[in-house]
C-alpha cells in the first residue's frame, strides 16, 4: 500500500517504498519543539517521511507543531490526540503508517546534529538484515541547552564497553544503556516482534529485550545526538529510577522474561530477586499495586 500522509487514523502497515521515516514524539515539550524539529529540518539528509504525534498536550505543543509543520513540512503526517493515551499506543498507531525501511526516533525535547541521519543510512545500508538497532552514545544538555560535561554512555555502561551483536543478556542486566534518540532502527523488525506493548508505561527497554531476542544490535562509536534533561520529563517522573512507576514496569518486563529458555540459572536467580526488590519498594511506599506486585514477585519462585 502506498505511504499515507496527514492522517491521524491507525491504518494497515505500511509498505517501506522510502529508505527513511522521522517520528519525533511530544507530550508537554512547547519550550524545546522548535528546537528539536529544527534539527530535523537541519539534517544533511532530507529524503525521509515526516510523522509527528502529540499525546494530548496541555502546554499548547500541538498549535506549534501545526504551525512549524505548515510552514516546513507540510506533506507530513501529524497525529494528534486531544486527550493522552500513553506513549506506547502513540507509538503504535504512527508505526502503523511508516513508510520508511529504516525508522529514526526522538522525543522532542532532545535533539540531533545535521549529519546524524546521513551518516547512520550509510552504516546500516552496509549492515546485514539481522541488524535490526544501531545506536551510539550521546552529549546530555540541560534545559536551557547548555552542555553538560558526561556524555550518556559514561555512566549507564560505566567501565564495560557498549556491546554489538548479541545482546540480549546486556539488556536484560543493564536496561537504560540504548538510548532511543541515538537509535536508527529497521522497521521490519519492529512488525516482527509485535509492535509496542501497551499494557506499559514506558517502550524502551522492552522493545530492546524483545529486538535482542531476535536480532542483533551495533554500537557506533560517533555522536550525532543531544539527549536533554529535564526535571519534568517522563524518564524524571513516572519512570525515574526510584521511582514507583518504574518499579512496577520493570517488573512486569522482568515477568515476561523469566521463562525464556535464553536465561540461565543464575541470571533466572537475579531476575526473580529483581522482581522481589521492586515488589518490596512498592508495599514500602505504599502504592496501591503493592499487592499485586508482592504475588506476581512470589509466583515467580514457583
């Protein structure tokens, strides 16, 4: 089927008759749009589809997203909710209408330097299909865009190095070193593996877990992206580390996990002690999912 422009409506998957689409993401991000899809609109690279969706902003995203898309890519497609209907559902309904072979991911708080599209087709197009994720490091600025003096990768890998290949085990262990803005990701293999799963809060480390699975990953040691933080954002409130929301989705990634035959003894060990760890910050705090977060946790050493 051909690639559908400017709708809003979930559609069939569609064909990848482009090399490349650009899906950039806001919830609240009015103070850093125009910043973020400047730097798309500053890429090297510009033969690439156009999907922007807004879950239901209440800062006013949406009007400017309306009126930079007009004024610069008017073919793009825009998917706008009035109310928020949570990030993964977002995501599915745009990957319903990607065209591209290759998907390029950001939220629009974060931002990207002019080459990073450009270079990355030219790295993947080398890579065999069972390349389903290429990543890299990224700089971190602040809110006010002001660099920060730690690139990412420094402190979610610490001393180890990024790894290629098979992953599946890194990801399982150490869930936050694939940042998605840095990412250039084979459509393809996204379908494959179902799409994003809408039961959680958060996509990223899930849908890594799940690609791991299947497919390999390769790290590029260059950095064409500026990943933002901001006190406000999802990654510093629902899902920080710390934080009951993500205790509760960690948890349930754990779940899915668990019996898979990829897992060993020990690693199958460290993984239901996860599960208790979570289950046991949350009856400390006294979220309301304690409970069944304390059975899932416990059903596990059954």
């Amino acid at each position: 089927m051909p690639c559908v422009q400017r709708s809003p409506a979930v559609v069939a998957v569609a064909d990848e008759s482009r090399l490349l689409t650009v899906l950039a993401v806001c919830y609240n991000h009015a103070r850093f749009l125009r910043e973020c899809l400047d730097s798309i609109r500053a890429q090297t690279w510009q033969d690439f589809q156009l999907i922007v969706t807004d879950d239901g902003s209440v800062d006013g995203s949406a009007d400017l997203i309306r009126q930079w898309l007009e004024r610069h890519r008017p073919d793009a497609t825009f998917i706008a909710h009035p109310r928020n209907r949570g990030l993964c559902a977002t995501l599915n309904e745009a990957l319903a209408v990607v065209c591209g072979k290759y998907l390029a991911k950001l939220s629009t708080d974060d931002v990207w330097l002019p080459a990073k599209l450009e270079r990355q087709l030219a790295i993947m197009e080398s890579l065999p299909d069972r390349v389903a994720v290429l990543y890299t490091d990224a700089y971190q600025i602040d809110e006010d865009s002001n660099l920060l003096p730690r690139r990412y990768l420094s402190d979610a890998v610490q001393a180890e190095p990024p790894p290629s290949g098979d992953v599946f085990l890194r990801v399982l262990r150490n869930n936050n070193f694939v940042l998605g803005v840095t990412t250039l990701l084979r459509a393809s293999c996204l379908r494959d593996v179902g799409g994003y799963d809408e039961d959680l809060a958060y996509e990223d480390w899930d849908m890594w877990l799940r690609l791991a699975d299947r497919f390999d990953f390769v790290f590029s040691d260059e950095v064409y992206a500026q990943y933002r933080e901001v006190q406000t954002s999802m990654s510093h409130t629902l899902v920080r580390y710390g934080s009951p929301g993500r205790a509760w989705n960690d948890l349930l990634i754990l779940e899915k996990w668990l019996p898979s035959p990829r897992l060993d003894l020990g690693t199958r060990l460290r993984t239901r002690l996860r599960m208790l760890k979570h289950a046991l910050f949350l009856r400390r705090v006294g979220d309301a999912r304690a409970g069944a977060a304390m059975a899932r946790a416990l059903a596990a050493w059954t």
